[in-house]
C-alpha cells in the first residue's frame, strides 16, 4: 500500500508541472501574438527588422500592334503616294476601293520588324517613293522589366533611354529645351540646306531646331536628334526622336532621301512631322 501512494503522489506531480508549463506557454503566446484578430504580428514592434519589399513593376504589361499605331491619315501625309494605288487597267473597281476606284495601297499597311521577343518589342516601317523623293518611316516600342529586386521598371526603362541618348550624343542633365517649337511647314518638297559642310546637323541657325536637343511634354522624357548627309548624287536627312513613358520606351525615325545632288532635305517639316507621331504614339500610350 505504501508504493501505490508514492506512484499516486508522483503522477499526481508530473499533472500539476504539465498544467504549470501549458500555463505559461499560454501566457507566451499571449505576449506574442497581434490582439484579437488571430494573426501573428509581422515583427515590426519586436524590434526585428522586416525585409524590404521588390522594386515596382512597370505600368505596362502588353504593347500595341506597331504597324497598326499610326493612323492611316497620319500616314498619308507622311508618306507622299501611299495614300491610294490605282485600280486595275480595265477599269474595274478593286476590294477595297474608294469612289475613285482606287485601292488601298500596301505602303500604308506597313512591314513589322522582325523582333525575337514579341512580349517585350515590337516595331514597324513604312516606305514610299514619290516626286518628292523617297520617305521612311519607322517606330519601334520597347517594353522593359526590370530583373533586379532593387531596381523598379520604370527605373531600369530610364537607364535604357540613357544609352539611347547617349548613343546619340545628347546628354538630358545638361539639355536646355528651345524657346520655339519646329512646326512642319511647305518644304517637304526637298527644298532645305544646299550645302554638303553643313552633313550631320540641321544645317540651320534657328536654335528651335538644333539637335540633339530634348523634347518637352513628350511622355516622361524625350529628345530629339537629326542627322543629315550629302554626296554627289544623292542627299538625306533622318531624324530621330526617342521618349520614355514609364517602363516603355518608344523611337521613332523618319526620313527622306533626294536624287538632287548636294540638296539635303529641310530641317523643319521632318523634325515637326517626326514629333507628331511621337507625341500621337504618347497619347495612345496614356489612354
């Protein structure tokens, strides 16, 4: 009898320090946990330090189809003779065709640029010949993402436009933006800088159209760049203008070529033309 009180009396110990130690475990958990919404607190209290979150995602998942971003009236001012074709020799209207029995022409429509990642660039050009000599047009759109944790995907698109600036000489933190804007006048008939010295600038002493030069109003930043180049049986002038709108960077270059020798296209209509399809493609963007 004895040995079966001393087995009593020590169970009955071994009982009381279980309920003791659920006791205070209790009273731990109480100390620990986040008030009455049953959620564990996210250590900011405790003195723990939290990680820090990933950088931000760009505001743009997709891109537009780029043969289809320029509006076809857009387009025939920018491309002299692509705005119809004409109908067949017999006269007969063909699909497609206006009052006139003109059809569509395949210029207006566009080439894509081959891109090996349609997710993340896509890109298109137009090209005609005319009296007014030869016109090219291209845009190109860029989806950037950034693959660091620290650095968000607008921040990652601005280092891109960099390197474009870059490549094109301009510098943004020591631009200066004209006091006048270039406006696309009557010269796209090829009338502009006769002079072979004046190849690669504007060849034009109005500061509004120097380059490369930054753009205002033109998505999160812009610039503008113009090269132009002479030779004995031909001239051209490309101008080039490259803005950035939050995590997608967008170019545009417009061109003309001429057969005249040592007569570069004029500065002022490509440059005015060349900023209107930025600033439609920015709007577009922003809808």
């Amino acid at each position: 009898m004895p040995n079966v009180q001393r087995r009593s009396g020590r169970l009955g110990g071994a009982v009381a320090a279980a309920a003791a130690f659920s006791t205070l475990a209790l009273a731990l958990a109480g100390c620990t946990g986040s008030g009455g919404n049953g959620l564990v607190d996210d250590g900011e209290d405790s003195g723990t330090a939290s990680s820090p979150s990933a950088a931000s995602s760009g505001k743009y998942r997709t891109l537009p189809e780029a043969c289809a971003s320029v509006d076809s009236g857009q387009l025939s001012d920018l491309l002299p003779g692509a705005e119809s074709a004409d109908a067949a020799d017999d006269g007969n209207a063909s699909p497609g065709a206006d009052a006139e029995g003109k059809a569509p022409s395949e210029a207006l429509a566009g080439k894509p640029i081959l891109t090996y990642d349609s997710q993340r660039r896509a890109g298109c050009e137009w090209q005609t010949e005319s009296a007014q000599g030869q016109h090219q047009l291209k845009v190109r759109f860029e989806r950037v993402v950034s693959y660091n944790d620290n650095l968000s995907d607008d921040d990652r698109a601005a280092e891109v436009f960099l390197s474009r600036a870059e490549k094109h000489g301009f510098d943004p933190a020591s631009s200066t933006v004209p006091t006048e804007e270039p406006t696309a006048g009557d010269d796209a008939s090829g009338s502009g800088d006769p002079s072979p010295s004046e190849s690669g600038s504007t060849g034009s002493a109005d500061p509004s159209l120097a380059a490369p030069r930054a753009l205002e109003d033109l998505g999160d930043e812009a610039f503008l760049d113009d090269d132009a180049s002479a030779a004995d049986t031909s001239a051209r002038r490309d101008v080039t203008v490259v803005f950035r709108t939050s995590n997608v960077v967008v170019t545009v270059e417009y061109g003309q070529s001429l057969t005249t020798p040592n007569r570069i296209p004029a500065p002022a209509d490509l440059q005015g033309k060349a900023e209107d399809v930025a600033e439609q493609l920015a709007e577009d963007l922003t809808e």
